[in-house]
C-alpha cells in the first residue's frame, strides 16, 4: 500500500503570538505520539537567500522593498522540492509562518497591495491547516518590548493584522483562529486537536497549490 501523505500545517499571526513556542510544542507532543513530524520555519535563514534576508532584517543591508518581497517568496520556493519530498514520505510538516506573512507583512508597506502582494507565492503547496494565533495588539505590547529588527513596532504590526483579517476571507485556504491570549497550555491543547484532525483527513486528499 502506498504510505499516507503527512499533512502540511502552517501557523501564522503578528510578532510575539507564540507561534514559535507553539510550533515546537506541538511537533514535540506529536512526535511523542509516534508521529512522523517535523518543524520547518521561514524565513529559513541558513540558506544563501535567507542569509539576505536576515541582513535586511537586521538592518545590516537595505534592499527595494519589491525585491525583499520576491526573496521571501524565493526562500519558500527554493524549500518546496524538499517539502514536497517529506510529505509524500509521510511526514507532517509544522511549519512557522509561510506565504500569509509575505502578503500581511509586504502589503503593511505604503502603496503595496494584497493581490500584487499575493502573486510569487501562487502555485506554492496549499496548506490543509493555517491556525492563526490571535492576539489583540495590547496583549501583544504587554508581552514585553519587541525586539531590533525591522517591522517590529506596534503600528506596523497593527497593519499586518488587518492584512491577516483580509486573507482570512479566502475560502479556498482552511483557516482556524486560536485564541492566543490563553494560557501556553490551553493555547497548545486547542492547536493539537485542530492538527490531528487535519492530520487525519490529509491523509486522503492531494496536496493542494495556493
Ligand atoms: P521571524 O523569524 O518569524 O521572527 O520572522 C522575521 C520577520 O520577518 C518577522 O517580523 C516577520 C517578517 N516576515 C516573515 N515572512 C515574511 C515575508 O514573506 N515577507 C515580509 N515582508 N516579511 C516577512
């Protein structure tokens, strides 16, 4: 019999939702279970594109805003071979962010819009989950100082979450909003019943393109 497809989980939200910790929480308990699971996270900064888009994140290069858009699209398609291969393998992948924040994050950007935004990720494996970590901008600021990097300040990061509102509205993408202002714990027991669910049902379906 041909092995099962894993499935492919994204979480998303503003800076300082706990994706992170979330996304490390979940692959562990899933692996605890016996599961085939790994993390993936973009950017992906150890390749020679993310290390491009680690300096401009740090301010240590300034590049057009267009062309540290389309690197962060090109950091997500140069994985895709290798996504693709772990997936047919039958591994899930819990991945830390994907295409939604390129278009949140670029269209926040003075006189970019969501569609334009949008296009390089087009054709990029569809994912079965994106769980969005919802946390309010106050509980987000009260969660402590953001750190150096660009984009981390609360007005940007007010625009992202609306850019988030609207591509929510997508019906052709499964999204499901976590409430992320819960406790670490309750957050991780919400996250791990949608992903075995999807888990469940990815098994029997083709991968999808965006
Ligand atoms: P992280 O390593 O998850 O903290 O992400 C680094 C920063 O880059 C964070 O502020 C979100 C932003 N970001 C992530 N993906 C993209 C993208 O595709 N485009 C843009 N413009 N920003 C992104």
């Amino acid at each position: 019999m041909a092995c099962k497809r894993g499935a492919l989980i994204v979480l998303e939200g503003v800076d300082k939702a706990g994706k992170t910790t979330q996304c490390k929480k979940l692959v562990q308990a899933l692996q605890q279970e016996g599961r085939a699971v790994e993390m993936m996270r973009f950017p992906e900064r150890t390749t020679a594109i993310g290390q491009l888009i680690s300096a401009y994140l740090e301010n240590k290069s300034d590049l057009e805003d267009q062309t540290v858009h389309l690197l962060f699209s090109a950091n997500r398609w140069e994985l895709v071979p290798l996504m693709k291969k772990k997936l047919e393998q039958g591994t899930t992948l819990i991945v830390d962010r994907y295409a939604f924040s390129g278009a949140a994050f670029t269209s926040a950007k003075p006189g970019f819009s969501l569609d334009w935004c949008k296009k390089p990720d087009e054709g990029l494996p569809k994912p079965d989950l994106v769980m969005f970590l919802q946390l309010s901008p106050a509980e987000a600021a009260l969660r402590g100082q953001f750190g150096e990097e660009r984009y981390e300040n609360s007005v940007f990061q007010k625009a992202v979450q609306q850019n988030y509102e609207q591509l929510m509205k997508d019906p052709s993408v499964k999204w499901q909003v976590i409430n992320a202002s819960q406790s670490i714990e309750d957050v991780h027991k919400d996250i791990i019943t949608h992903s075995l669910n999807s888990i469940n049902t990815a098994h029997n379906l083709p991968l999808g393109a965006l």
